[in-house]
C-alpha cells in the first residue's frame, strides 16, 4: 500500500526554481562535487553553500560568486537550500547534521556508508514522516549505479544473492601480492604510499567498510534487516604470496568477496578473503576497481563494475542523486519497504574450503590430518603440495568438499592443537 | 527549465488503488510478465487485461480470474487501465496502439526496440503533452538495467563513449565460430536450431537490431539526436575461422561491437564486427550475453552486463517499468531533453585496423599492398603470417596504425582491383 505522508509544504508553496544545495564537507568528494555543479552550470541545481571546519583554509575561488562559505552549521540549516550533501563522514557529528537537516525540511544526499549501514533505515523513516528523501547512491561502489540499478532497474525480479568485491583498497593489496611477488605487509605500505588505504587500514582490510556496503546492498536488493555486526567478517591479513601459488593451481585467485545469499529463509552474509575461479567477473577486477554480481530468480545473473572510490567517480553519484532530487523532490516519497521479516541471519554458509597448512615436515601429519576431517565428517577434495619448499616450514594444502563454515572450525579447532605447525592454518571458502 | 505538462487527470481524481496493466501481445516476454505478475501477487500492480490476436489459443489457466481476455484492441482503450504494456514489436500496428494508448491517458511501457529507435522523441513527446510517461527500459539489454543505469544513475557525469554487445545471436554465433572452429553458416544454423536467432536472422547478424538500441542508448547517454540510419553498420558474416587464429595471434578476440563517441563536436557511431582485446569487458561476455561499457569525463569507465534477451530477462525490465510507474504515475513528467544540437554525425572513426587477404600466392603481393597504402598515407603495422595454408589461397593479415575508416576503404577500392585475390578483402577495426 501507498501511504501518503505527511507534506511538509503545501502545493502551493512548492518552488519551481533551481534545486538549492548545501555541501557540508569540503575534502576531496566535496571539491569534486563544487567542480561537477561548476561546469555543468545547470538550471536545476545551485550551490549557495559551503560548510567547513576551518572553512577559510577551503575557500576555493573557482567556486561561484554569492555560495556563502560557513563553519556554522546553523547558517546551512536556518538557510533556504533544498537539499543538504553530507560527505563529513563518519557517525557524529555527522548523524546529527543528517538529522537536523530532515528535521528542518531539507532532503539529504550522502556518499557516508557507515552512517547509513547503522541507521539508514531509522534516518530514511525520518526523512519519509517529513515528505523529504534521504538519498545515498554514492555510500556503495561510488560511481558505479548498483543501488538504483538494484532497487529500480531490477525492482521486477526477486534477487536472492549479491557478491562483490566492495573495497578498492584489498583488491589492490591482493592483486600486488599476486603480481609484484611481494608480502602482505609490502602491499600494504605501497597502498598507503599511494593514498589508497583509508586513514585508518583496519577498516578496509578487516572488513569492516565493505560489511558496511554490504549491509546498505542486502537491505536494497534482498530486503533484509541486516546490521553491521552480524556480517561474518574476516580480516586479508593472513593472505600470504604462496596461498596465490595454490590458488593459481585450482584456476582460481584470491579477492576480499563481499557476499549475501538468502537460502532456505536464511539470509547468509560475509565478507572475507575467498578462491574465485579466474574466468569469474569477481576475479577479473583489478586495481582499486569495484564489481557487484546480483543474482535473480527471473533475470539471472546481472553484473555491475567500475570506480568504486575516488573524488570525481564518487562526485558523479553524489550529484546524480541531486539530479534526481531536483526533477522529483516534490513527489511522494515512497512507503517504507518493510524488510522480510522471517530472515534468521548467519554467516555459516555452506562451501567448498581451502585449508593452507605450514608444518615442519615429518612422516603422519597427513594421516593425522584426514583423521581429524574424517571425524567431523568433513570429505577432504585434494592435497595440493608444490615442490622446491623448506621442510622446517613446508606449506601445503587440503581442499575440503563443501560443508558449513562452522563445521570446519570446529575441526581446525582440534587440529591447532597437533603438534607439527609452523604457523596456524589458514582457511578461505572456494566459491565457485 | 522544468515546464509543467498538461495534467490530464486533477489531483482529486487520483487513484490510489493499484496500477492496472494491460498487456498487448502474449508471446514468450508477455507469458514471462504475466507470470512474474501473479507470483509476486502485489497490491501496486494489477492485471485486468490481455490483448492478442486470436485470444483463444492463448488463454493461460495460471493467470488470474478476472483478467479479461481480448482481441479487441478498443477493449483496451476503452477500459480503465492505467498503462498499456506493448509486446507486439515492429513498427505497425504497434506505433498506431501506443500513439492511441497514450491519447486515450494511458502511460505505456514497451519493450519494442524499433519504434523507439525510430519514433522515441516524437512519442516521448506526446506522452509528456499528456501528462503521462513512455517507460521502455526493456527495449535495450532486457534484464540489464543500462538505460536507467546511465540516464539516472550516471545522469551526473559526462558520458562520451558508449561502447557494447548488444546482439546476443552476433555473439553466439562469433563465439562458437572461435571456439568449436566451425563455419559462419553452421554457427548460424546452429543459432537458428536453438532458437536464438530472431525469425529474420538479417536483423540480428546484419547489424540491424544492435543499431536500434545504440540509437537509443546514444540519446539516452550522450544526448545525441541520432537516427538508425546514421549509424555505420556493417555485416558480421565476412567473418572467417581464420580471422580468430589472426586475431588471438593480436591478443585479441572478434565480436560484433556497437560504439557511438562524441568527438570534437562530431558523433561517430558504428555497429561491426571489431577486433578486441582479449582482456576487455568486451570480450569476456560470452554466448548471448550482452555488455555496455560507458566512459564518462568523472566517472571513468562503468560496465554492466548480463542477459540481454530471453523471456524472463526482458519481463523483469517490463515489470521494473511497472513498479517505477506505480510509484510515480502521478509525479511530474520529466521535460524534454533537447539533444545536443550542434553535434555532426558519422562513422568515419579512426582507429587502427585488420585487414585479412586470401591470395593466390606469387612474389610482389606485399610490395604492391604496401605500395597503395603508401600512396594513401596510411601506415602499415605489421604483417601476419601463419604456416600452413595452401599456396593457392593464401590468407594473411596487415594491420595499420590508426586512420580514418574512408581513407582505409579508399586504398582498399584500388587494392580490390589488383589481380592476386582470391577473395575480397576483409577489413576490421582494431579497439583498445
């Protein structure tokens, strides 16, 4: 059902100029944004201001004359913009600002992707009981149009998987670690030196960025109640170059995959390092690109790639969305999509394994190994053994027929315990 | 300037019921819509309608009670519907129904590839006068979300370059000549047995129908006004099994590209078999996929793909259509977007290019080959040459640096008089 919310200005009033902007955050999305709304000089959108800490050390004067420059946040929300773009960043004070901007009758764009995976659906909820929109194109895979790809353009099929490789920062460190030869920690330092890795690294390779994309995708396109935290989530960190050897061995590479699958009214969801096979399009992305794989009962198999992060490719969702909004800011805001609500949620999919070992090498350890799987009803696939390695700390390899994650971890649990590792075992999903 | 249509109905008379659909032709897409319709059994859309001629042997037990069946089109026109969803394909009758759907306060939703690429503006047009919408999402790459994905999506970047497979029988056919080393006449018995290419197979490998929906995806992407007829469109069925070897020994594969470019104030659009990397997105699409790949001046290059064709795909577009409508029936209609006018139009690009000889080999070929190239200043690359192939019809391959397409067929008029062919020429372009 429709439901007609409640409008916050009367038909009357309703303003046939140009759509008013206010950009709160002037970084490098911020200036990207300025530019495009510069040199697109469009009759639907105008930039009146500009919001800053500091904001004198932003003063761009390639900017138009009359765009009022502030650090007072309260000029942007006692202003008659129509729409504020939030690209502060981060929980607070950035939720505040989003919410205090609905409060006072301005929709809101945003590119932040944790604020929405926390309270998109609280703050879209807002925005609704006020007739305003809350629009976040820009928070998944920056210039890539997978949100409205998923929610419009496939509105018609029921979609009941996505994966994706959502952060730019691990693909890149996996794909030097496979092609420079070099060590996580190498890849690492080189991503950073090249102003890949966000400030704070933990958040691109432990996972927590892309969950939170994830998140914003599942509710999108599987219309599921997911939150942050209970996306399975697995740090790149133990990736190692020899595991690319192995990998390369079963057709396969080794990508930070993002995925959700809703199964038996289960919705499954994870972000972890992961074999794909190397004629997949999840493992043909490379650099700091991004891709999104949907699947759909009707449609099949849909794949979405390009620029997921930057200033311009992010700038251009950014201001699609105020396009949008200029053409349709004063129609109905759409009835709130009640997520499906019988979902359990859980990150114990059910996949084929890669278990990498390094042991110091003598006679048993396969025997004791298979005796372990075997006990836990896990079929070993294959032993994979590359020659030319130290026996002090030879890597080798077991794949395991598909069963639960759990299953396996509660088998590697035991088998920490045997006497011959080097290093602990590393374990990643073959997903084919 | 956003102007205000028309409205056709006053805001008090608005329904707030459901949609109601009325599908106009019952083929595999109408099947596939109706189908996708009673499974998800939704309160925004509703089916009280199909139309086709010879109703009776159409009529399907699975579609609900009180759809009422008909071979009367006025039955249609006459009722309350609230959109018309046109299936019939071609030019007429469908152009007359959807011209009277749209007169009679019906918005209307088509998959039909022609007419839009042909009469798109002009029905556009009309739809807006009445205050309704033309929604054809599904007339370009069914299930593939491209035409949105770039017109809202990406509506906030510069788009130059359009650049896809949008034939999925050109790509059948190309890709089993490659891989199962048959015929181009087998390849196209095969296609036909399977049931992929359309009744009059011309359309699909003589670039007809991949033309059709570059039109529409250069007006949609770049803005341009261009006419079926505009675009350079030339046959795949010169192609040959020994063009694959020539172009794996290039790095490359052959597939039949469609590509439209805005150049200084020039759009050069074109549909042809091409010589692509084996790399790209372009040629990893397999079988009858489809793929478009756009670069914008922000964004940098954004790929969609999938499946372009099918029952299923296509009606998952059709019905994304509907729902968007129901959402939005009442919302203003967008103004028309004037196409760039100062735009010149042709399908002289430059690029580097392929051209296969089949000789009855003699000494002096190469040297009088070379010899006109010269004389038309055009560059040759290198020369290919693979052992093994009879004397008496010899192929081999020339590639030149890049130049214009007419200075290329220039040189090639005079080299197809020389006397040592044993077939014409074969000339591709090379894309990187």
């Amino acid at each position: 059902m429709v439901t007609s919310p409640k409008p916050i200005r009367e038909e009357a009033e309703l303003a046939t100029g140009p759509c008013k902007v206010a950009l709160v955050g002037f970084g490098t999305v911020g200036r990207s944004v300025a530019r495009i709304l510069t040199s697109r000089n469009s009759q639907d959108l105008q930039l009146t201001h500009v919001f800053n800490r500091n904001v004198d050390r932003k003063r761009a004067d390639w900017v138009q004359n009359g765009v009022q420059w502030t650090q007072d946040f309260d000029d942007v929300l006692n202003s008659d913009v129509d729409v504020v773009v939030e690209l502060v960043g981060g929980l607070e004070p950035a939720g505040e600002w989003v919410g205090h901007s609905l409060k006072s009758g301005k929709s809101v764009v945003t590119a932040n992707k944790q604020l929405i995976a926390r309270r998109g659906p609280e703050l879209l909820q807002l925005a609704r009981a006020n007739g305003l929109h809350l629009l976040y194109g820009a928070s998944v895979a920056g210039g890539i149009p997978v949100l409205l790809g998923l929610q419009e353009g496939l509105g018609g099929d029921r979609i009941h998987r996505i994966s994706g490789i959502l952060n730019g920062t691990c693909n890149y460190i996996l794909s030097q670690i496979e092609n420079a030869h070099i060590s996580f920690a190498e890849a690492l330092e080189q991503a950073q030196a090249k102003g890949f890795a966000e400030a704070n690294a933990s958040e691109d390779i432990d996972g927590y960025d892309a969950r939170a994309k994830l998140t914003i995708l599942a509710r999108t396109a599987l219309n599921a109640g997911l939150e942050p935290e209970q996306v399975a989530t697995r740090s790149i960190r133990e990736v190692e170059e020899i595991d690319f050897a192995y990998a390369h061995d079963l057709g396969c590479t080794i990508r930070q995959i993002s995925r959700a699958e809703v199964k038996d009214k289960t919705l499954f969801a994870g972000v972890q390092p992961a074999l794909v096979p190397q004629a997949s399009a999840l493992a043909r992305v490379t650099g700091s690109q991004n891709v999104i794989v949907s699947a759909g009962e009707f449609g099949g198999e849909t794949v979405f790639s390009g620029h997921g992060a930057g200033g311009d490719p992010t700038a251009v969702a950014v201001v699609s969305d105020l396009l949008w909004l200029s053409r349709n800011r004063h129609s109905r805001v759409a009835a709130e999509a009640k997520p499906t609500s019988d979902l359990s949620i859980s990150g114990d999919f059910k996949t084929a394994h890669y278990v990498r070992f390094k042991v110091a090498d003598k006679p048993g350890i396969l025997a004791a190994l298979a005796n372990v799987f075997s006990r836990h009803e896990i079929n070993v696939d294959a032993v994979l053994q590359q020659a030319g390695h130290s026996k002090a700390a030879l890597p080798f390899v077991i794949t395991l027929e598909p069963c639960r994650v759990e299953k396996l971890h509660q088998a590697l649990a035991e088998i920490r315990k045997l006497e011959f590792h080097v290093a602990p075992p590393v374990d990643m999903p073959i997903l084919t």
